[in-house]
C-alpha cells in the first residue's frame, strides 16, 4: 500500500510538524541552502535516539557499536559505545547483542540466545572477503518488549504475610551434562524452595543444584526407568537464596542421566 500524501495545496502551506519541530522551508526563502541547513539540523535532532546501540561498519571486517541505553529488570544500564571489534571473515551470520553482564558478544553465528536469557539484541552481520558485506538491525526486538526475564518485575512479586508468587525453572540435561540456569546474570534475588527430576531414558545418573560455587541440595540419584521422578532430600539454607546477578546450575554426572529437572522457587527482596 502506497503513502498518502495531504493535497499539494497543503503541502505548500505547511509550516511546521508539530510534533518534531521540524519547519517546513517557505517557497521562495532565501538563502535557500541555510533553511536547508536548519531542516537538516532539525530532523537530526528528532531522530537522534535512533542512533542508540547501532551497530555501523568501520571498515573491513570491524564494527562499532554507538552509546545507548535500557533497562535490565528495573535498573538502568548505559552502554558506553565501543570501536575496533573485529569479526570473523566468511560468516552467513553474525548475532551481535548484549549479555545480561553488558558485556558485547561479537563471536555467536547460530543464533540469538533463548528469550528467557536477558539479552539486548544489536545487529545480525554477513562477512565475506575480508569486509562486511550486511548488517541487518535487530533493535527493534526491544521496543515493546525486552527479551529477557519471563519472570520478572510485577509479574513475580515479593514473598510476605500475605504470601508470594512461586515460578519453576527447567533444565533439559543430556547424558549427565551441566546445564546453567543463570551465570551471573539471575534477574532478581528468588529462594531455592524444592527441585525434581523426570527421567526422560532409562539410563541412570545423578544431579545436584549448586550456585557455581556451593552445594544447593544434596546428590539426587535418578532412577534408571523412563518416566520416573527423583526428588532432592535437602536443601541446604546457607545457600539456597541466590542473589540477584547469581548463579544456579544443574549439576550432573557427566556421564548418564538424562532428565527434566525443575526447580521451584520463589522470589524475595
């Protein structure tokens, strides 16, 4: 569908945009290159925001990333612009974006990361020869809604005499593998209340919760039959609050078990 325009008529006695401030230059207005100047100025001024965290070719294989702002959960966080990041020659894709630390990855070409881990997604590059060849922006994923916490803010409030909002978090682990629920980047402090697991082969195995440091729970050994549920013993209280910025893992054997491990918690200031 085509853009409808006002009349010529009215083109022609438009002044000003109202809600930009951008003035509209009088026919016949001399110097005409200064009005232009000014038009100029002003539509660089209503569009300036646009400019924040974009990604732009510096040549070659380099990109910089421009200053910016957003939010994490209820802090805001200001990105301090970076130049000289070099990117890998001959990539169909590139998935340049913020970690949950601020910290800008330039080095992932399979995608995006899942929306339940906080990211700010930038830009998704092509290189080839030695130069960038795309630069698709990605910006716009953010400007209804940030990827990130699905339990966050309003929507999981505090613990109190009235009681408070559970949520459970789920790892998939494959042949006893470690899976990271949050490294360092927890969106707010949340209490370890229980923790299961569901066998989803008939291998056996075992996992334990840790914070990357300490033991959460004890030692679950899981049951070699499909289908069957392993439940944790105990839950130790000197490190089962994980704070906001935390880690939580799913420890496993390495060798064996493969489960659904769900852990219920619950958030706390």
């Amino acid at each position: 569908m085509s853009e409808v325009y006002p009349s010529d008529n009215s083109l022609l006695n438009l002044a000003t945009e109202a809600e930009t401030g951008v003035e509209y230059i009088e026919t016949g207005k001399a110097p005409y290159y200064l009005e232009f100047r000014k038009l100029l100025y002003r539509l660089l001024l209503a569009t300036k925001r646009a400019n924040d965290l974009r990604v732009f070719d510096e040549g070659g294989l380099d990109v910089g990333v421009k200053t910016g702002c957003y939010f994490k959960n209820n802090a805001l966080v200001e990105y301090g612009g970076s130049s000289g990041n070099t990117l890998a020659d001959n990539k169909d894709n590139i998935y340049i974006y913020l970690n949950g630390a601020g910290t800008l990855v330039t080095n992932e070409y399979t995608s995006f990361p899942d929306p339940a881990v906080f990211h700010i997604r930038l830009a998704k590059i092509t290189t080839s020869g030695g130069d960038i060849t795309n630069i698709t922006d990605c910006r716009g994923a953010h400007l209804w809604t940030s990827p990130g916490e699905r339990i966050s803010g309003s929507a999981c409030a505090n613990y109190g005499d009235d009681g408070g909002v559970v949520f459970v978090l789920k790892a998939t682990l494959t042949g006893g593998d470690t899976v990271q629920i949050h490294n360092s980047d927890a969106p707010f402090k949340y209490r370890i209340l229980d923790a299961w697991s569901v066998a989803t082969s008939a291998d056996g195995g075992s996992w334990k919760l840790t914070d990357g440091s300490n033991d959460i729970t004890d030692t679950v050994t899981v049951t070699g039959t499909d289908k069957t549920i392993n439940r944790v013993g105990t839950i130790d209280d000197a490190y089962y609050e994980i704070a906001a910025s935390g880690s939580l893992s799913v420890v496993g054997d390495g060798t064996l078990a493969d489960v659904e491990v769900y852990v219920l918690a619950m958030r706390i200031a």
